[in-house]
C-alpha cells in the first residue's frame, strides 16, 4: 500500500515550494524528515514521558540529572526517536503537569532529546475552564463554546493559551509536533463529540492555531489532528479544522483485552487499525498531509509477542510516518505500555526495535 502513497506534494511542501532552497526551517527540515522516512517504507518509534521516568524509577533532581535513563533503551539499547509529553497544567501557571512531570524537565528532556537527533511531540490536557475540573469533567457542554470569541471564559483561555505558547517558544528555535484537542470524535474530553457542536470544534482549533501561529508568530510547529481510531471516515473528517491548521492526519487507537482473550483482541484492534489507516492512508492522499498512528497500546502487555505479530504486522503496509505508545507510570506498577529491563516480554520488543522499518535513535 505504501506504494500507492503520493508524495509529490508533500516534498514540494518540505521544500517550500517551487524556486526556494529545501528545507528552509526547523519545521521545513522535521516535515522533510519524517516524509523520507514515510517513502523509504519507514516508521518512526515513540515513547510518551520517556526520559522523565520509567516503570521503576523517576527524575528526581532534574537540573543535574544527565537523563540517560530510558526504560527503551533498557531493552533495546537504542533511545525511541520520537518522545511525547503532556503539557496539561501548563494552563495553570503550574510548576508540573497533571502527572507531575516538572515543566523545567519536560523542556530540558525534549532539548536533550532533539540534540540527540530525535523528535518530540506535545499532547495537551488542559483543565476544563467552565467547571473547574480536569480534562475529563464533561459536565457541562457549553465549555468550548465559553471559551470561544464572545464567550464567558475567553479572555481566561487566551491566558491559558498564552502560558502553553510560552512553553513552546521557550524551547527556542526547534521544530515540535503539537496535537492539541485529540480524541475529539470521543466524548469524555470537554472538547469531544457529544460537548460541542462541529463549527464550534473547529472553531477551537482554529482560533488555537490563530494565537500560536499568527498572534506570536511560532511557525515551527507541526499541528496534528487525530481523532478516535474507530470513529471511521464521516465522523472523523467531520470535525477536521481545514488544511491550513493541520500537517498531519493521526489516530489514536488502544487495544484492550478485557474479559476476553488475548488472542481475540488481537484480531480487534488489527481488525480496527486497518480500517483506520486505511481510511487515514487515502485522507493523507486527498489533503496532502502526513499520516501518523499518534496514540497506541496495550496496557500491562499481556501479549508478550506484541510487538512483532500484533503492532508490526498491522502497521507496516501503511505510510505512517510515526506511532507513540503510551507512558510507563513509575507510581502505577501495572500501567506500561512498553516493555522495561526484567520484562519477560521484552526480547520481542527487542527484535521489532532491529526490523529496518522502524525507526529508533542510537
């Protein structure tokens, strides 16, 4: 399938158009980047808090922590390329995000990371600013409209806009992937299906891309949208802001066991991840964007062979230029969604870490 990709557009777009030098820009470089990687039948790996703790340990005294720890590189000896972080809190003027990462370790670690050679991409959880609640209070479904032009907490949001833009630039002149308002065809974010009408959505993410891009001027961002891997192609599409704010296409998709077998939701989420990047691979195609699986997983890893007959052979005929996995809670002993030193399932993870179509950082 990777063969029917149309890249064309997407390295005209790298370079910056007809008649400039290539890769002008952090963000020209980062999108030319990982669209080579997508050609080349490559898929870029990455792990989400990696640096800042792993399933057994966590950065204590981040200011002098060399942050070599990595509970992939524990395994496979080699750094994912990609690493995510939540930038939830931020909002608040905290001193931590809403896993207690400190802001200060979230940017030293994404600079480390990106002095290595590899990528970083921002998710945000941002509290609900109608109720006081977190990310998950759906309550009420008149917060984002209250937080749009004319609404009741506006001129607040834009303070919580201020504060997430102030990170970012902080971190000088890089380029990062932002994924702000995912999930959106879900309904248990105050931004998700059922709390906001579409216009209103697209509204958000709009006037989100507006104050970053236009009011502060940092154009090295690259925006993600990505909607529930199982919303299909209507709802997910329904919702999509436009070509002009986003760069790439993603889902999110988990697999969960439940009280079946692990054989069984195996069959599930292949069975829904290629329904989903097949539609993602054709909307790529339609809106000249880059596709990315942006969330995946399975909590706990009861299927010690994952990684090379779930996640690897449902991924690897699609032109996604990267996929995350989800974190590994050093507080939570049972939520990890990668494999860490005594694992008894690691020397799989091991063996997808050394197929030529993944991309990790040595």
């Amino acid at each position: 399938m990777k063969k029917l990709w149309i890249f064309a557009a997407l390295a005209v777009c790298a370079c910056g158009g007809s008649g400039k030098k290539p890769m002008e820009t952090p963000k020209d470089q980062l999108v030319h980047r990982l669209f080579t990687y997508a050609e080349n039948g490559q898929i870029v790996y990455g792990h989400q808090d990696d640096l800042a703790y792993g399933h057994a340990w966590c950065v204590t005294d981040w200011e002098n922590d060399p942050l070599e720890r990595s509970d992939v590189k524990a395994v496979t000896g080699k750094y994912p390329a990609m690493v995510g972080f939540d930038l939830g809190g931020i909002e608040l003027g905290a001193d931590a995000n809403l896993d207690g990462v400190p802001f200060g370790l979230i940017r030293k670690a994404s600079l480390k990371h990106m002095e290595r050679g590899g990528m970083v991409t921002f998710s945000w959880h941002p509290r609900n600013p109608l109720t006081g609640g977190d990310a998950w209070d759906i309550s009420s479904a008149l917060v984002v409209k209250s937080v749009l032009p004319g609404g009741e907490k506006n001129a607040e949001f834009r303070v919580w806009l201020q504060r997430a833009a102030d990170f970012i630039e902080s971190l000088g002149d890089v380029a990062v992937i932002f994924r702000p308002w995912h999930e959106n065809t879900g309904s248990w974010f105050w931004w998700g299906e059922k709390l906001c009408s579409t216009r209103d959505y697209q509204e958000l993410f709009r006037m989100t891309w507006l104050y970053f891009v236009k009011e502060r001027g940092l154009t090295n961002i690259l925006w993600c949208y990505s909607p529930g891997g199982d919303a299909g192609p209507q709802r997910s599409m329904d919702r999509y802001p436009g070509d002009e704010f986003v760069d790439i296409l993603a889902v999110d998709t988990y697999e969960f066991v439940g009280g079946g077998s692990v054989e069984e939701a195996r069959v599930r989420y292949q069975e829904e991840l290629k329904s989903a990047l097949t539609f993602l691979t054709a909307a790529g195609m339609e809106h000249q964007k880059l596709i990315a699986l942006s969330e995946t997983g399975l909590e706990g890893i009861p299927d010690l062979t994952w990684w090379t007959r779930t996640l690897y052979p449902a991924i690897k005929d699609y032109p996604i230029s990267y996929v995350l996995t989800w974190r590994n809670a050093w507080d939570k002993p049972g939520h990890f969604y990668a494999p860490w030193d005594g694992f008894e399932g690691a020397a799989d993870f091991k063996a997808f870490s050394e197929l030529d179509s993944i991309v990790f950082l040595d």
